[in-house]
C-alpha cells in the first residue's frame, strides 16, 4: 500500500477517529468498527492470514491506533476469527463494492482493466475409483 494513499484524505474517511464503546461487566468486548477496520486493511495490503495481521498491528501502534485497537491490549487472533465467523459475507461484499467505487471516483485506481489470476488449488482426496486410478 502506498504511503500516498495512507495519508490521503481517502483513508481517513475509511478510518475514521476511533471510538470507545461502553462497558460494564465480563471481558472486553473488540469492537466492531475497529475489527472492520482491520479487515479493510487486511484487504487492501498484502497481508494474507489473521497471525500476520495481529503481527503487523503489533509491529505498527499508529495503524493499531488508526483502527481503533489500543496498542497495549490488542484482541488475540481468535476474537478476528470469531468477528469472521459470526459476520455475513454479504456485508463484506457491500464494503468492497462501495470502497472500490470510492477508489475508482477518487482515481487511486482506474477501473480501466480487468486482471483475473487464476491457479489450481491441491486438495486432499482419496480417489474412489479404483478403475481410474493410476497404477505405479
């Protein structure tokens, strides 16, 4: 990501000032915004797993602070994941719609082209079919 764009007037208006919500009892709750604000993150860089996230927010208290995260008591890998599990991917897809329309309006991206990466994914299987398999 570029550092243009981390100064930009863009990324303060996908991260916002941070915001502290009320709490009473039990453990600290990670807030939503800020867990958000992470993945939007995660999204737009290059980093590729939940360990290396929570790394990098360490390694960067202005980012961790930027994203509404106090530096000090970052939520563990677990609370990113269950933000993960417990949110529906249609609100994912939303964001991503109206960011990348907000990257194309403000011309950090053009939108003139269309890249498509494509690669065969291995998976673990047993073949089933004894009169396919390979004899060696």
């Amino acid at each position: 990501m570029s550092k243009a764009f981390l100064n930009s007037r863009l990324y303060s208006a996908i991260f916002p000032l941070p915001f502290k919500e009320n709490q009473n009892t039990g453990r600290p709750k990670t807030p939503f915004l800020s867990s958000l604000k992470c993945f939007i993150y995660m999204s737009v860089s290059i980093v590729k797993n939940l360990s290396e996230l929570r790394r990098i927010l360490l390694n960067n208290p202005s980012l961790c602070l930027k994203c509404g995260f106090d530096p000090l008591h970052l939520p563990p890998v677990e609370r990113f994941s269950s933000f993960l599990r417990d949110t529906p991917s249609i609100f994912f897809e939303r964001i991503e719609t109206q960011l990348v329309k907000e990257l194309v309006d403000s011309g950090v991206v053009s939108g003139r082209y269309l890249t498509l990466d494509t690669c065969s994914v291995p998976i673990q299987c047993k073949e089933n079919n004894l009169k396919t398999s390979s004899r060696e």
